[in-house]
C-alpha cells in the first residue's frame, strides 16, 4: 500500500468508526459487535503507526492516551454556563408558568421538556467542526479545560457531521451533561472493591472525579456518556429558531440528545410529563432527579432575558427528596459568619439519596421546639431537592427526659446571643471578634465568587487565625511572606503564590468587595446592582438608607443592612485600612444608555394592559431612564396601569407626576 492508499484507507475507516460510535451510543443501534469494532480500531492503528504522518488530530486512536498537565487550568467560557432556578411543587411551576405569560402577553408559548440528568455540566467548542475544547462549569464564568479527558467520552464527536448544503458554524460552544450510566457505575464500583480501593457514593461523584484525572487512559475507563442540551455562543449561520429546532440540528452534527425530550403545547403537557417520570425514575438506566422546562422559542427566550445567575425563560422541576430514617446522636451548635446560630444534629450515619448523611440542619431554635427532637430519637430526614440533608419528623421518640436547652453564650467567643428583633427567629452572636464568625467570613471574603484569592482555603484561614495573623479583613492585605512560612506545608513558592493571588484581590471591582464583606442580605447580584448605581466606595457611605432603598431590586432589608453595616464603628476602621492597602473601592460603570429619559427616575405600578412591567422597563432604559421600585420626592415619573398600589397614593401625596400607559408611550417617543 503506497502514501496515498494508506491516506484514502485512513480517511475512510475514520468516518466509519465515528460512524460506529454515534450508532452506538447515540441512536442506542448498534450495526457491529464490540469485537468487530475493536478489529477496526486495531487496523486503523495500525495503518497510523505504518504511517504516522498521515495520522490526523482527531483520529478515534487519539481519544484515550493524553495527559493533563496540571488539575485543569482554567478558562473563561465564550458565553456564562447560568444555573437554574428550581421549582420542587406543581404549584412553583404554576407560578413560573404565570410569570412567562406575564413577561410574554397575549402570546402562544410552547415548552420543551427534558429529564434532568444527575451528572457534571460540560461546554464542548467546535471551531469548522473540530472538537477544540471541552471544559467544567465551574462557577459559570469560568472553568477548567479538561479536553483531554472529555475526548475519551464516545458519545462525543470529535468532529461534526457536514450537513448537506449547510456546512458548520465558524464557532459552536454547546452545553451538556457528562454522565455515568447505573450499570457502569456498579461494574466499576465492584472493579474498585476487588482492588481494594475506595467505592464511589453515586454516579454523579464518580463523574466528576473522573472528568478530572491526570491520565485520560483512566478516565476512558469509567464510560462516561453525554448528552447535550442548549448551546452558548455560535458564529456563523444560525439555522434554527427554536430550542427544538436546535435539538433536531445537533443530531444530525452527531450529537446525543436525550430521547426522552418532548415538545409541549401548553403548560399542561409540561405538567402530565412531570407526573410521568415522577412515578418511573428508578427504571431509567441513569440518575434523574428532575425535569427541566424551556421555553421553546429563542425570540421569546430573549423577550423574558435572565437574571444574574438563572435564565428566566427555564426553570428545574425537582422530584421530591429521597428520605431515610435514623438515630440522633447529639445536637450541636454551629456560629456562621454573620453570627447567626444554627443548630445541627449529628446522625447516624446512613445512605439516603446516594450519599451518606451523617449531619442534618435544624435550621433554629424554634425547629427545635417544633419537631420535638431530641438526642437519642430515631427521625426521618430527607435530602430537600436532594441536596441539604434535612429533619422532616420524629419517628420515634427516645423519651428522654433532659430535652435540648437554647445555649446562654455563644458557643465559639461565650459572649452574648441575642435575636436582633421580635420578628426574628435566628439567635446571633453580638461580637463581631467572634473567632467563628471571622473563620466564616475570612473563608468567605477569599472565595471564587468575591475576592477570589486562590490558595487562600479554610485550613489556611484557620492557621492564620490559630497564629493571630488576621483579626479581620484587612490584616490579609498585611500579610508579610514570613508570617506564611510559618504555617504548615508552607515553602516560598506556595507563599509567593498566596502573596501574588492577595495582590492581584486588590483589583477587584466594588460590587466583589461588597459581597465579600458578608453583609446581611446583600447578595452577588444585589452588591453588583448597588455598585453600579454609586460606582464608589465613598459615595455610597454618604446615601441615606431611603436613597439606597430607591434602587430597582434592592428592598428596605437590604437597605437598612447597608446602612447600619456602614455606620458601625468596626466598619469606619475597616474600610480606612482596606483602603491604606491599595484595596480597589470602585465599579466599573455599564455603557451610559442617553435618550428622551436620560437621567429620569421611574416606578412602575398596577398592570398595565398589553404590556409587561419587564417590556416597559426595558423602554424606559433604552432612554436613558434608571427604573426604581420606590417612590420618593427624587422620583420624576409613576406609571401607573390597573389595580394600582400604594406607590399611586405615595406619588399624589408628594406631588410626582403620574403617568398612564398612554402618555408613558408618548414620553418615550419624545
């Protein structure tokens, strides 16, 4: 066999083995016997060893073999990997189902419905139909590349199917589920036992630890599989222009998509799908724990938007908890970092839901005193969304007669508790030195999330703490290199690490140093909403709680933590050293939108006929105008439709001029 026969030979078994692949494991109709796939593979190894120069790069020989070089470095996804809101009833979704028809008036709306398979999130780029890049998660805006090991999954095409007359997207960045079928779990699991190594809990698990080996050969192991869902970013034509249309075109790309998907008219199919699969999850071949809902048109998906974290045109119907009695065997309390005390109660350990629990939440004290429980008593608990372990009920009582007592101190500092006001059911500790709450809040401020400091972990925090390096936030921007050689597996590289990832912190933007600060009820999305509105540090310390209050999203809670937060002593101290470190205390402003409403202040209230609060809000930005959910003198207009609130009487009695939705429209047009 010359060059260029071998060229024609290799080309040819390449196709007919991917070929092969994407029968098996994505139509589940298999043409051929694994051995006489295994034969095909041998030979095509064998012509690339014969001639190594005509071995391409996404040959089937190539998907097991490659090292990662490190855990997964980390990239920044195209477009961010947002989560779901979940919904665990039928009446959730009868709100969810209401909020799309409000955000989408007068219009017909059509779902799809998928199972929710139980397994890692993975984004798959494709650059001209090559598979370039395959990577976790992670929190959404970033990940880690784990190509290597995603190239191991046969369910995953290395390169596209050419449709006729369509050819590929320049880009195609698509979003699944890496997944383990029960079957291959269990095989694996007595193939581990029989080694004497350590068994997974549940398939999910063993994804998400095989996804991340360094050695892809392992990884090829664990039969991984996956199915795709929804896409991130594509250039180039875009053919569809519906979610369904977009399962029906990876198909034919050589993607696998779950069977199982339907498309619904009406909120109802949704509803008798979710029943259905409800009643049989534990006869599907892999872990299910829920059902997701989209809407299907991608105009309408847009219409509704997102919030920061979650699509509003999708939500997660999660089947209910798999419960499990067991014994208490002591009551404890933890102090969190905004010094709320929680109790817990330490179980016997027993599997509910695929995972071992052996620590349950309380929740407070007044759950305590509701349940009845008690050490010693046998209780049912449950995993809440199959998630946080929790107590349902006492099964049967211990009959013991010394019942759990509410502490006197804190438990961590023994200084004062006390609940901040009658309506308030958590307990707090008053001292903010709290070693505790300052554990929490040093772990917190270093997360992914708000300063991100890498290396910084709670076995370092506690070190620092233990050796009264930090006393509070600021102390981490003083840390010198000899104070972190003097913890425990310290050497100068990690230490300069450290130091380099706190020197980088201080570049963060405001919004990530407010969250990071852990104030009561001020969230990622609500410090970034703040920061935007002031842009400054200083700026913000001088609003008054009603000027914080006025901002779209942020509620009269919200405003009063602010506030009080910001006139605390301790805080005046904080930030004045913060600041001495080089600590960046300003936001990055959004692009300035100008228009009839530049610079105008607008409230929203009653319905307004024919159209969403969303969709007019959206008009009024679009001319510059700063949409608020309160009304003060500082407020320029009220739009009022239907049934309007308390904001209609406000605004007469400070005299704002108050707008229906006609003369609303008339404004925006000049």
């Amino acid at each position: 066999m010359n060059k260029k026969e071998a060229a024609k030979e290799i080309f040819h078994r390449t196709r007919v083995i991917e070929e092969h692949n994407q029968r098996y494991y994505n139509l589940s109709a298999p043409t051929i016997s694994d051995s006489e796939y295994d034969a095909l593979l041998k030979e095509l190894q064998a012509l690339e060893e014969q001639f190594p120069e005509l071995k391409i790069k996404n040959s089937p020989t190539q998907r097991v073999g490659a090292l990662l070089t490190s855990a997964g470095k980390n990239i920044t996804h195209r477009t961010k990997m947002l989560s779901l809101d979940n919904s665990y009833c039928v009446e959730d979704l009868g709100d969810w189902f209401k909020r799309v028809g409000k955000g989408l008036p007068g219009e017909t709306i059509e779902y799809v419905a998928e199972l929710k398979i139980d397994g890692v999130s993975a984004s798959l780029t494709y650059e001209n139909g090559i598979l370039t890049l395959g990577a976790t998660r992670g929190d959404g805006t970033t990940g880690e590349d784990v190509t290597p090991n995603v190239r191991t999954v046969r369910s995953i095409p290395l390169q596209l199917n050419m449709i006729p007359k369509q050819g590929f997207p320049k880009v195609l960045d698509v979003r699944g589920e890496v997944y383990m079928t029960r079957k291959d779990f269990a095989t694996m699991n007595i193939r581990r036992e029989n080694a004497g190594e350590d068994l997974f809990v549940n398939p999910r698990n063993a994804t998400s630890g095989s996804l991340k080996l360094l050695d892809s050969r392992l990884t090829a192991e664990r039969q991984l599989q996956f199915f795709i869902h929804s896409f991130g970013t594509i250039e180039g034509t875009q053919s569809f222009t519906t979610h369904w249309q977009f399962l029906s075109l990876v198909k034919k790309f050589g993607f696998a998509v779950n069977s199982e998907s339907i498309l619904c008219r009406n909120a109802n199919e949704v509803l008798v799908f979710c029943s259905k699969w409800q009643e049989v999850r534990d006869s599907i071949p892999y872990e299910v724990d829920g059902i997701v809902i989209k809407v299907n048109d991608l105009k309408q998906q847009k219409a509704l938007g997102t919030t920061l974290k979650s699509p509003r045109w999708a939500i997660a119907y999660k089947f209910p908890a798999r419960q499990a009695t067991t014994k208490v065997l002591a009551i404890e309390v933890n102090v969190g970092r905004t010094g709320v005390l929680t109790p817990v109660a330490k179980l016997e350990p027993v599997l509910c839901g695929g995972v071992t629990i052996s620590n349950a939440t309380l929740h407070n004290f007044d759950e305590i005193k509701r349940l009845g429980v008690n050490v010693g008593d046998r209780v049912l608990i449950e995993r809440a969304g199959d998630v946080i372990p929790k107590i349902v009920k006492v099964v049967e009582s211990s009959n013991t007669k010394k019942s759990f007592a509410l502490p006197k101190h804190c438990p961590a500092c023994h200084g004062p508790i006390t609940k901040l006001n009658s309506e308030d059911v958590a307990y707090r500790c008053l001292n903010l030195s709290c070693p505790k709450q300052l554990e929490r809040g040093l772990f917190h401020f270093a997360s992914r999330k708000a300063m991100d400091i890498e290396g910084m972990g709670e076995a370092v925090v506690t070190q620092l703490l233990t050796k009264n390096h930090i006393k509070d936030f600021a102390d981490i921007y003083f840390l010198k290199k000899e104070d972190l050689l003097k913890l425990e597996l310290f050497k100068d590289k990690k230490a300069d690490n450290l130091l380099a990832f706190i020197a980088g912190s201080k570049k963060q933007p405001l919004s990530r140093l407010l969250f990071a600060l852990g104030i009561n009820n001020i969230g990622e999305k609500a410090a970034y909403v703040i920061a935007q509105r002031f842009g400054t540090l200083d700026k913000l310390r001088k609003a008054s709680q009603d000027e914080i209050d006025e901002i779209h999203e942020v509620g009269e809670v919200m405003a009063q933590s602010l506030f009080e937060f910001f006139h605390l002593p301790a805080s005046e101290r904080l930030f004045g050293r913060l600041k001495l470190a080089g600590v960046n205390m300003s936001e990055p402003q959004e692009k300035i939108v100008t228009g009839n409403l530049t610079g105008k202040k607008i409230v929203f209230t009653g319905e307004l006929d024919g159209l969403s609060r969303l969709e007019a809000g959206q008009m009024a930005k679009e001319q510059g105008a700063e949409i608020v959910d309160s009304v003060s003198k500082k407020t320029d207009y009220v739009v009022v439709g239907d049934k309007p609130g308390s904001k209609y009487n406000k605004a007469q009695s400070l005299g704002v001029k108050v707008l229906n939705l006609s003369e609303f429209k008339e404004l925006i047009n000049g």
